[in-house]
C-alpha cells in the first residue's frame, strides 16, 4: 500500500510537470507568433486617388512653417517634401489612420519654437515610455479621431531633424490641415503674455476700469490656435471701489484649455481677482485645484499655465 502511494505520488509529480512544461511550449509560441500591426500601405489600400495638388491654403500654410521653422529652429528641423496620396474613402481607412498616428513607431514632436531648447522630434516610443507613452497615445488616438473623418484628405510629408530623415501623415480639407503628429505638438507661443488697460471715458455716467492680461499659442504657419485669459474690471466713485467683476477664457484647437477666476476683494481702496489658466498640446493633462485655486499641467507636451492675483485701482 506504501509503495502504491509513492507511485501516486510520483505519477502526480510527473503529471504537473509534463503540464507546466505544456503550458510553457504554448506560451512561447504565442509569444513567437507575431502582432499584427498596420502600416502606411495599407492605409494606402484604403484612399482613394484625388486631386494632385493641395488647396492653396494648405500650401500657404506649409509654406510658412517652413519659414518660421527656417527663422526660429535654425534649420534644425526642415520640411523637405510632400507627396499627396488622395482621400479617405472608407471607414477601415479611418480605423488605420487613428491607429498609425499613434503607433509608437511614428515620430511626432513637442515644444514651443519660440524657446528652441523645449523642442522634441522623435519617435512617439523613444519621446515617452512605461505610463506616459500608454497616455501619449491614447491622447494622440482621441484627438485624431475627432478630427480623421470620411473624406478627408491625406499627404505624406518628409522631414529632416539635425540629419535624420522621416515622414509624417498629413490630414486636410478645403479649411486647411486638420492633422498631423508634428504640426499639432509644436506651438508658436509668447509665454510673457499680453495685457491691455481700459481708456479713460470722461462721458461714462458709472465710471469704471479694466485690465485684461492673455496668452496667445499659434500655429507654426503663425495662426492663432488657442488663447487662455482673464479680465478683471472694477467700479468706483473717486478713490473707493463698490463693484468688481471678473471673466476668463481658454480655448485651443488639437489640445486642452482651462480657465478659472474669482472676484477676492469686491469693494475698497482697490479691487482684486484670482485666475487660474493653462493650455496645452493633445498629449499632456490640466488639472484644476479647488483648495489653492490652482491649474496645474502634468505629462509631456507644450503648454503654458498661469496662476495669480491681480488687484486694480481706481
């Protein structure tokens, strides 16, 4: 009876290994058993061939990247060439382009080429890694899905960074470009900000008084692409304020905006407002603070936030 329950017992040993052993062999061959992934030539499959130039508004506005890029980067990173490929003409075709726009294998770019040094041309694999590539991409894939529709149209476009050739997919209409990885991670942006003063009216039968101070992000052809601000305007009679108002805004195409503001002191000496705002580009995150009245950015991308105070005398 022992020597049956060693044999069992052996029997059973040998049964778990042949078993992990199994497990081990499947495994490895689903491991071996390459991920289908799409490329630029299916994508291609799936447009259908259309005019062979661009809008004029579309060339307008490559042309003057390349010549701020010329004027800010140094040549750094150059737009060598397009090739117009055609339209998007079926839904598959969408599908392939929202996932090739955020393969980690495609290059896309981050920065403001007002401050060179923020600059980042590189793949999306090597620009981010671990949870910030997995955010990168997700941010990458909903933007472009809102924008990639049915027939819209596509180019190619190649360029150079300090040497290194590559090529992005450009998506456009009759409005001009909708899309593409690097024109939508770089900016054009003054990070000093602007800021304006109310005239004086003599004639105003409640005199009052404003400020307003903003922060502009263009495009590389040099259109306005987003803006965040605020105004605070105060009401007096003489030197004592009765009255404070105060409004904000942040908006932008192909990324995030917030905007947050709050009258602190209403009447007095002086009138006083707090702000809260930012923007950035598809791949970062804003967050607003409610505690400290705060807009906070945090991932990768270009951005710029401002959070402050701001009082107006009469």
């Amino acid at each position: 009876m022992k020597k049956l329950a060693t044999t069992f017992k052996l029997f059973a040993v040998i049964s778990v290994l042949a078993l992990t052993s199994c497990q081990d062999e499947n495994s490895e061959a689903m491991q071996e058993t390459p991920v289908s992934k799409v490329s630029a030539a299916d994508l291609k499959k799936e447009i259908t061939p259309g005019l062979k130039t661009v809008p004029e508004i579309v060339q307008t506005q490559i042309n003057d990247s390349k010549g701020n890029l010329e004027k800010y980067l140094n040549n750094d990173l150059q737009i060598t060439g397009i090739t117009v490929l055609g339209k998007l003409s079926t839904q598959k075709g969408i599908e392939i382009s929202q996932d090739l726009v955020s393969d980690k294998e495609q290059f896309a770019a981050e920065g403001n080429i007002l401050a060179p040094e923020t600059v980042k041309v590189g793949k999306i694999g090597v620009l981010f890694s671990g949870d910030q590539l997995s955010e990168a991409q997700k941010g990458l894939k909903e933007a472009a899905s809102e924008q990639i529709k049915p027939g819209t149209d596509v180019l190619e476009i190649s360029w150079n960074y300090k040497g290194e050739q590559f090529t992005s997919l450009c998506f456009y209409n009759e409005s001009g470009i909708i899309w593409d990885n690097v024109f939508a991670g770089l900016v054009m942006m003054n990070t000093r900000g602007n800021s304006e003063v109310s005239p004086i009216d003599a004639q105003a039968k409640v005199a009052s008084k404003w400020f307003k101070e903003w922060w502009t992000a263009n495009w590389l052809w040099g259109s306005k692409r987003g803006e965040i601000g605020y105004q605070i305007t105060i009401y007096y009679s003489g030197s004592t304020v009765s009255n404070v108002d105060v409004s904000d805004w942040g908006n932008i195409s192909l990324g995030k905006a917030k905007s947050e503001s709050k009258v602190i002191k209403k009447t007095g000496a002086y009138g006083q407002c707090r702000y809260a705002l930012g923007l950035c580009t598809p791949v970062g995150s804003l967050s607003f603070n409610t505690s400290n009245f705060s807009v906070s950015f945090s991932g990768l991308g270009s951005n710029v936030v401002s959070n402050g105070t701001k009082s107006l005398y009469p």
